[in-house]
C-alpha cells in the first residue's frame, strides 16, 4: 500500500485541549477522515489491523508509561493500528463536533484504561471491545456497557495474566469519546437523551461506560509486571497525517445522491414517481398496496459506517459477495420515528421491542413486506397512511436465534428465524446496515 505524509493547512489544523499528549484532527481538509496518525508504520492493503513494538524511548512509550503509578514495571508498549476502528471512531468524532457546533469541551475526549488478558487482545485490537462479550467482570453496576476508568489502579483490578506470562498482565489505553456524564445504574443500555456516557459520579467521575463501539479506540496495550499493569498509548504528536490507500472508494457516495451542504446530518429527497428508483422500490410491494411517496435518505456518516464494515467483511471473507450476502430487507416503523432512524439509524436498544425479540435481542428485518406492514404504524395527521424502511443489509452467514442471545454465535453475522429459508433477520451491529428509502404506503383491505 502506498502512503504519502500530508502537511495540513494551518486553517485545517484544529488543537484539542484536555487530552495529554496534544491530539490535532484535520478538519475541512476534503476527505480528512481517512488520514491517519503519521506515526502508523506502512501497512499491506488487505492487513487487517497491525501491532507495533514501541521502543522503550520512543516520544509515544514515555508518555504512555508515564500515566502508570511508580510501582507498574511496563515491560512494553504497543501501538494498536487498525484502519478500519480508526476510520469509524474518526467519523463518529466528526459527526459529533458537527451536531455540536465544534465544541470541543462538549465532546471531552479522554485517554482511558480498560483491563484485560493478553488471550482478548488479539480479538479486541482486531473488533474492538463489545459490551457483549467483554464487562462482565465489573459487575455492569453503573449501566450494561463497555467499562473504562481514569484510575490505572482500578483497571489493574480487570487485567489478567496467562499461563505463559504468569507474572505480567495486560491493559488498553483508549481513546474515548466521553461527551456529557450521567449517573448510572445497572438496568440502563444507553445514555439518557442528551448524554453519550453513563459514570459511577456526575461530579468527580472515575467510571465511564460506553454504548457504542465507535465511541473509543484501542490505541495502545500496555504490559505490566507484578504489582499491576502493562499499558500502551499513542503520543498523538503533531498534524501531519498519512493518507493510507486514499482513493481507493471507500467514501465515495451514490452518484444519484443530490449535493449537500457540508454541515448538512442528513437529506431527505423526494423520489419522481417515474423515476428508476421509485420503481425499483415501490415494485418490492404487493399489488394492494398503494404508494403515496418514496424519499431517498442521503446520510453521508451513516454511509460511511455501513461501506467500512462492508469493506472489512470482504478483506476478511477474500472478497466473497456470496459469503457477504448483501440484501434489501424491510423495516415496519411510524412517522415519529423517521427522524432519529435517519439521522442515527436503528437501534435495537431503542426499536424493536413490538416484534418480541424471540430470535435474538437486536434490529429485526424482513424480505416480507406484509410482514414489515404490521409494524408500520399511521399518525393522527395521516391516519390511512403506513411508512416501512427499505434497508440495505449486510446478512452474512446466518444461525438459528433464540431470544436469549445479545449477538450471533461465532463464525455468523445474524441470527433468523429459519436458517434454510429464513424470513426473518436479527442484526446486532448498526453499521450492518443503511436506511437507504422510506415508503409511505396505504394498504387496501
């Protein structure tokens, strides 16, 4: 893969304050989001995620083994560089500032600790931490998410040992989109409105808990020997940023997407009735539904999600679109909800409770439109009048569901009703798919 070091304009160069070392993000440089810390190493195009030995006075292994108290022995430090979780946490930050008017202070970006053994590291610097499979240790007291603290004290507590390394242990220093604080409890599976963490102090926070997987970034592992825990952090020096395999498409947006002002979230454009894509989506239908309107939703940050986790899906699966199984599925929802679906896609903590969730506990899909239809809901201002989402889906491999699953067993990416001919489709991850048409539809009897 070839790289090329950028120099940033200084007009595109924003300096962050509240995070040790100083962290610079390009912004309004074109296609920022794909320029890289300028420390990563080269990486082969189809190399998933790469773990770089720091040396021991290197700028970014002093600064890191510095945050650990006297009596951490740090045997080593690890730069985790991993393109595709760089990218997501990059447009998650990006769309952050955007709906906050670029406030820094409002988007409170911490370097944080999480523990763990040197068996999860592998699969954590690879997909991240998942509240569904990591957590489970602490207790979960202050709300079901992903666990980080200030204190490396506290993180040691959760930091393991192996059998081959019986004496040190092991601890991710992240990067963590904090955002406003609430007070936690253990029934919670996301923030409250208005908030992005949950915390065990409003005040004086020590534990943070996070909902979504592209609020935070494993940058460094950290090894420690015995009284606690081995650490890595990135120093984040200045802005100079690699363009890594740019031009490669992965930002491109649909050509029949109409332009958007930069600070636009989203777009909702009313399709021509004759148009190609009315009719390509008003014919899924059955007879006896009438069409009233279609809208084509332009999301460019949800877009981006959904194409990076389609890229990464087929580098892991050689490129196989039959192993990627990519499908337009239904979505039955109401008016009311419109808005949040468009902007922040659907969230199984928030939707989907009406369909009872006996095939797992995520977002349910259907090829079924008469099935979608009975979860569409009219309004009082168009009380004859149902909407449904026609979504674009990554399905994957499918497995048998049950209601007590919170993901797909390994080696599967959704769960269904029937696994030879399923109709019904349970996703876990929200950039698994794109909302990408909202039909309003009346139905004659």
């Amino acid at each position: 893969m070839n790289s090329a070091i950028v120099k940033s304009p200084p007009h595109t160069v924003l300096k962050e304050s509240g995070m040790e070392p100083p962290f610079y993000a390009i912004v309004n440089a074109g296609e920022g989001r794909l320029h890289f810390p300028r420390q990563w190493e080269p990486m082969p195009k189809e190399e998933l995620v790469k773990r770089v030995a720091l040396q021991r006075l290197s700028h970014e292994y002093l600064l890191a083994s510095k945050r650990l108290p006297q009596n951490f022995t740090v045997q080593g430090v690890e730069r985790v560089q991993n393109p595709y979780l760089w990218e997501m946490y990059q447009n998650r930050r990006d769309l952050f500032l955007k709906q906050n008017d670029r406030d820094l202070k409002r988007l409170n970006e911490k370097y944080l600790w999480h523990g763990t053994s040197r068996e999860n590291l592998d699969n954590i610097c690879e997909r991240n931490l998942d509240w569904r499979r990591h957590g489970i240790n602490v207790g979960q007291i202050y709300g079901q998410g992903t666990y980080f603290t200030d204190d490396p004290l506290l993180a040691a507590r959760y930091a393991q040992s192996s059998p081959s390394h019986r004496n040190e242990k092991c601890m991710l220093l992240m990067r963590v989109l904090v955002g406003k604080c609430a007070l936690g409890n253990g029934s919670m599976t996301m923030p409250p409105d208005g908030y992005e963490t949950t915390a065990d102090n409003v005040l004086s926070p020590k534990i943070f808990v996070k909902y979504h997987d592209q609020d935070y970034y494993p940058e460094y592992a950290m090894v420690k020997s015995p009284p606690h825990t081995v650490l890595k952090e990135s120093g984040m020096e200045p802005p100079f940023y690699a363009i890594v395999n740019a031009g490669e498409g992965r930002l491109h947006f649909p050509r029949q997407w109409e332009p958007m002002p930069k600070e636009e979230l989203v777009k909702r454009v009313a399709l021509q009735r004759l148009s190609h894509e009315y009719l390509l989506a008003s014919k899924r239908l059955p007879q006896n539904f009438t069409v009233q309107g279609v809208e084509r939703v332009q999301n460019p940050y949800l877009w981006e999600m959904y194409q990076n986790r389609r890229d990464l899906f087929l580098k892991q699966h050689d490129r196989d679109l039959k192993r990627l199984n990519e499908k337009y599925l239904w979505h039955g929802t109401s008016r009311e909800n419109l808005d949040n679906i468009c902007e922040r896609n659907l969230d199984w903590r928030r939707h989907g409770i009406n369909v009872g969730q006996i095939y797992g506990q995520g977002t349910y899909f259907t090829d079924d439109p008469l099935l979608a239809a009975r979860y569409a809901q009219s309004s009082p201002s168009h009380r004859n009048e149902k909407c449904m989402l026609l979504m674009r889906v990554l399905v994957g491999k499918c497995a048998l569901g049950n209601g007590s699953m919170t993901m797909p067993p390994d080696g599967y990416e959704t769960t269904a009703d029937n696994v030879l001919s399923p109709k019904i489709f349970v996703k876990y991850h929200d950039q698994d798919y794109y909302p990408e048409y909202v039909l309003y539809f009346t139905v004659q009897q």
